[in-house]
C-alpha cells in the first residue's frame, strides 16, 4: 500500500513509474473500514467478515467499484496485478 498527498501526485507517479492507476481510497475511508472490519476483533467469536459483509462495509464507504469486490477476480490477469492461486 502506497500513500500519496493527493490523486494528482498518485497520477503523477503512475505516470512516471509506468503503474496502471486502480482504484484508489482516502484515508477517511481507509479508517472507516478498518473500524467497520475489526470491531470485534478483540471478543472470542471474531471472525473475518464474509463476502456479503464485505461487500456491505465497502459499499458503505461508496467503494463499489468492481475492485472491491471480495469475489471478483477483474485485476488478477491484468498488467500490474497479481495472480492468486
């Protein structure tokens, strides 16, 4: 994960280095969805969030993207992304 000041400086390095622009996400997001995913955490039935709750907690934050999309496999194939096997 990389951290840039504004979309212009991520275009900027894209550009640059030769990296596809993806999807990107603020950091008010980014804590939004760390709260969201671990709030429970710390009690003895936590679990991960499934598919559908992912979807949820990011559809919440407006990251609806296909991206995003715990079940997607859209970037796997393309330049820049990686394969899971």
């Amino acid at each position: 994960m990389l951290f840039f000041r504004s979309e212009e400086r991520v275009r900027e390095w894209c550009k640059a280095t030769g990296h596809p622009l993806r999807p990107l996400v603020r950091m008010d997001q980014l804590w939004d969805m760390a709260q969201a995913w671990y709030a429970t955490r710390l009690e003895a039935s936590a679990r991960r969030p499934q598919p559908a709750e992912m979807r949820m907690i990011l559809g919440r934050l407006g990251l609806v993207e296909e991206f995003w999309d715990p079940l997607s496999d859209a970037f796997r194939d393309s330049p820049g992304g990686s394969s899971r096997s």
